[in-house]
C-alpha cells in the first residue's frame, strides 16, 4: 500500500483509538457532550490537522511525487494547494482545542476545499479513468467523508444547551424584579379602581 493511500487510513484509525481512550478514560458518568467533545478534538487534529500538514509538505517539498501519486503533472498551482493545506492543518490544529465556534469555521472552510477536491477526483476518474491511489483511493474517501463527520457532529454539538453567562443570569434577576414589579402595580391599581 502506498503512502498516498496509508496516510488517510492511519489518521482515521489514530483519531478512532486516541478517541476511545479519551472516552475510557474520561469522567463519569460518560456524558453524549464529552463523547462528542473528544470524537471532534481527535478528527480536528488527525484527519484534517495532520492530514492537513502532510499534505503540505508533499505539494511544496515533493511536488513530483505528490503528482505523480495523483496522476497529475507537477504544476506549479501545487503550492498554493500546499499552503492552503497548511493554513487548514494549522486552524484545524487550533480548533481542536478551542471553541464550538472556532471548529465551526475552520469546519466550513475544510469542508469547502476537501469536497470541491473530492470532485475534482470524482471529474478525473469520470473523465480520463485516473484510478491512482492519490485520485481514486482512500483520499477520496475521506475528501467526503472527513467534512460530512465534523459537520454532523457539529451539528448534534450545536443542539445541546449552553451554559448560561453570569451576566445573563443577572439580567434574568432583574427582570424578573421587574415584572414582579409591574404585577403589584397592577393589582394595586385594580384594587384602587374598584373601591
């Protein structure tokens, strides 16, 4: 197997046990938003982090081998794939341990470019039969399937309810105060007109 294809499959595996170990390991009673937690922290650090930053280094430091492995020519538009590679390995590095909001962004933007790659093989295969590894193997598969699992749990993360801030705890107080308030004086009123 080729590096090309044992990379994606090894990131997936290294996110799925360093997860599961998390969960052994974690608190309990195991909370679905622990569970979550983690499953995104590893995929944010393995498949789009890591992956991220090995793809950088084939597009800008090998570049024949990167496209040979594609079955692509060398072209110099590989370096701006590189970096672009490396900004989402970075911020997908950051989101792993940072907030719902940060994965949520660094989440639309790998989606963005890992689907829109993931047709780009598609059109290749379709149309002149490029059934090489770095085109038709597992990178294709995880092109969609990395974006639609962060995306999914992102989603079932989004519905669980948020803490609460002291200030709107505090703003609450008040106005519940206030429409205590508001019923006396209304009472107090209705009882003035009715004698």
């Amino acid at each position: 197997m080729s590096q090309v294809s044992l990379v994606p499959v090894l990131l997936w595996v290294a996110a799925i046990l360093f997860w599961g170990v998390a969960v052994l390991r974690g608190p309990r009673p195991i909370l679905q938003t622990f569970v979550i937690d983690r499953l995104l922290r590893y995929l944010f650090i393995f498949p789009l982090g890591l992956l991220g930053l090995w793809a950088f280094v084939g597009h800008v430091f090998f570049p024949e081998q990167a496209a040979a492995a594609i079955g692509w020519t060398p072209s110099p538009f590989q370096f701006e794939v590189g970096y672009a590679n490396l900004g989402l390995g970075l911020a997908s590095l950051y989101a792993a341990f940072t907030t719902f909001y940060a994965r949520v962004a660094v989440a639309i933007a790998a989606s963005c470019f890992l689907i829109g790659a993931g047709i780009g093989h598609v059109h290749d295969i379709v149309a002149y039969g490029n059934l090489t590894s770095g085109n038709a193997g597992p990178i294709l598969v995880t092109d969609f399937l990395t974006p639609m699992a962060v995306l999914a749990l992102l989603l079932v993360a989004a519905k669980r309810p948020r803490p609460i801030s002291p200030d709107t705890l505090a703003l609450d107080a008040e106005v519940e105060v206030a429409r205590r308030a508001l019923r006396s004086y209304r009472e107090a009123l209705d009882k003035f007109v009715k004698e």
